[in-house]
C-alpha cells in the first residue's frame, strides 16, 4: 500500500474532542487503502510535541506559543513543525501529501514552499473562507492574504474545496480543472454510552434543542441566547445545551445570567464525538445560527439523527439545506428571524419531525464518509 501523509491544523485531542472531527474520520476510513500517519499542529498552546498510535497509525500532534502579531506565525511555523515534517518525510518517505488547512496563514503559505521538492501527489482540502481577502478583518491581513494566496495555492496538484461556492471564490488562485468540491460527510456513529449526567438535566415534557461548535463568536451562540430569552418569555417550555470550549464562554455564560436563563440553558464542555453523536437522540432540535461557516459537519450529523435542523442562510449549510423541506434556515445575525425560526418548530411539533426524518434521508443518500472516501482516493490515484 502507498504511503500517505496527512498535515492538518485541525485534529481531536485531549482539550478538544471536536475539533477536525472529520479529518480524523477520514483518516480512519483509508486506514484499509493506505499506510497513514497524521502530523497535526495547534497554537496558542505551551509548546510541545505529543505522539501516539493509539488509533492504529502514528499520530504527532505540535503545540506552539502564538506571536502578538500573527503573519509573523509563518515564521513560528517554519521553526515548530517544519524540521519535524522534513524529519518525516526523509524517515518515512510517504508517496502522498494531503492538507487540510483551516487558515492559510501561517500553516499553508509555509508548507507551499516546503513541499515544493517533494516528489509524490500533493492534494490540499480547504475548510475555510476567513482567508480570503475580502473576509479578512485588518486592512494589513486584507493586504497580505491578497499578496500571499497565489503563492499558497500554487504547488498542489489538485484542490478539494467543501462546497461549490468556495471552489469559485478561488478560481482566481486555483484553475476550475485543478479544484472540485468534495464536500463533507459524516461517518458512522461509535456505540457509545451517554454519560446519565448529560441527561438527568433534561425534562421529560420540554422541547429540547442542542447546539454544538468552538464557543467563539462567529458561531452566533450570543443570537441564540437572545432568541430563547424571547421564546422563554413568551411562555414557551424548552430547554437548551449548548456544547462547546473557546473564548466566549466566560461572555456567553455572563450573557445566560443577565437574561436569567439558568434553569433553561446549559453550557457543556465539548464532548467526545462518540457520546455526542449518541447524544442527539435525547433532543428535538439542532440550532447554529453561525454566520461563518463553509460547511459545518455538526449540522450533518443532527440531520443523520433525525433532528430537524436551523442553520444560516448564505452559509455552507445552506445548499444542502433545502429550507422547509430539510432543514430551516435563518437569517444571518438576526435574532427576531433566528427567534421565529425555533417558534415554528414549538408550533408544529409533526411538521419539525418531517424536517428531521427528509434531513436524514438527505444525509444517507449523499454525504455518506464511503462516498466521500471514494472521491479522494480518485484524486490520490490520479
């Protein structure tokens, strides 16, 4: 079997279980087709190197510190991963190079210029729209995206993006021949036992909705917050988790307070993907009003059990989400929308449960991880 290396900036480890949930599920899904080995990276973190193998496949994981000025993290990334990757590559030789990249500074415009010299396939998956000029939010990252983005995209031989409207915001920087939109998919769910403290919270008569991301906030769990206290306070019976780690928890939690919503919100620390995926049962509803998001694997795999789901309009979700048939979608950072969005689903209860059962169907028929899987491997043989 070919040798194939995946290089991520977004992998699940001990801090947080969710993030790139999906990377490793299709790490795991070519395990039958490939030897593979995953060099992952995150910062801000204490710097350190970490490797196991305890998934059946090497696994080295880099933290390092953050700089107060982020395009100088090019440099910081040169210097933490990059003997460490050039070290894999010479012991290792793989015959592959797939990266996923979150980012583009400082992880992809580094690795564009390291792996100029190798040898083998290069493929890249890009996750994300932050990085492109328009969306950058400092007139410097605007200038330096716009500067450095050719150069980044340059060295691959094909370029998966996960949705269609991302793969044509890139042709400017990737020729249409040389990308596809490969979107996600979600695996099969681990049999794993809820945990019963995750669940003696929850009344058995109220409508339950969860919602799950990275507490940060682009993923609107403050429009969330606000929608609930008004649907609270019009004397609807519901509650809400919310599971997550990130920098707004402090805010969201003071946020829960000052609207006195807690007896009705909960704030979860992120969970292991296997108990979450096991946990979705025990609710009525997936709610993300995130205004930044390029697909969201979360909103697939509420739909593959059988919740209805509300995303935002001019998102990834939304696409893939056919609104009133499959899925609701909201308006972006409206509240009042967000607000009678949720309300509709209190109100008919049979109809949410419709969109939920079409949700799921959808999720089967077309974004299955074997499909997906067949997808890269016809790229990776190419």
């Amino acid at each position: 079997m070919k040798k194939l290396l995946v290089i991520t900036d977004m992998y699940p480890d001990s801090e947080n279980p969710i993030a790139g949930i999906f990377v490793q599920q299709q790490v795991e899904a070519l395990l039958p087709f490939y030897h593979v080995r995953v060099l992952a990276s995150y910062f801000p973190a204490k710097p350190r190197v970490a490797e196991s193998t305890d998934r059946g496949y090497i696994l080295t994981y880099i933290y390092f510190k953050q700089r107060p000025f982020f395009p100088l993290m090019v440099a910081t990334y040169r210097e933490n991963v990059l003997p460490n990757l050039e070290k894999i590559i010479a012991d290792w030789q793989p015959d592959l190079i797939h990266v996923h990249d979150c980012r583009h500074l400082p992880e992809l415009f580094a690795l564009s210029s390291a792996l100029k010299s190798f040898p083998g396939r290069k493929l890249l998956t890009v996750h994300n729209v932050k990085t492109l000029p328009e969306k950058a939010e400092t007139w410097y990252l605007k200038l330096i995206y716009h500067s450095t983005l050719r150069q980044a995209y340059s060295p691959w031989h094909h370029v998966f993006c996960v949705n269609d409207r991302l793969r044509q915001r890139l042709k400017s920087y990737v020729a249409l021949e040389r990308s596809s939109n490969i979107g996600n998919a979600v695996a099969e769910a681990e049999d794993q036992e809820v945990p019963e403290s995750l669940v003696q919270w929850l009344k058995a008569d109220s409508f339950k909705i969860i919602s799950v991301g990275n507490l940060i906030r682009s993923k609107g769990f403050d429009l969330l917050l606000r929608a609930v206290y008004e649907l609270d306070w019009q004397g609807f019976d519901l509650q809400v988790m919310i599971v997550g780690n990130g920098s707004e928890q402090e805010r969201l939690q003071e946020l829960i307070n000052r609207l006195k919503l807690q007896s009705v919100v909960k704030l979860q620390p992120a969970l292991p993907n296997a108990i979450l995926r096991n946990l979705y049962c025990h609710f009525d509803a997936f709610v993300l009003p995130s205004y930044s998001e390029t697909f969201g694997i979360v909103y697939l795999e509420a739909m593959n059990a059988g919740l209805p789901v509300i995303g935002v309009r001019g998102q990834g979700i939304d696409g893939i989400v056919e609104e009133g048939i499959s899925g609701l979608l909201a308006l972006p950072q409206d509240v009042s929308d967000l607000t009678a969005k949720i309300g509709w689903l209190l109100r008919n209860p049979t109809a949410a449960k419709e969109l939920g059962k079409q949700g799921k169907i959808l999720v089967e028929s077309r974004f299955r991880l074997g499909q997906l899987i067949c997808k890269l491997r016809e790229q990776y043989e190419a």
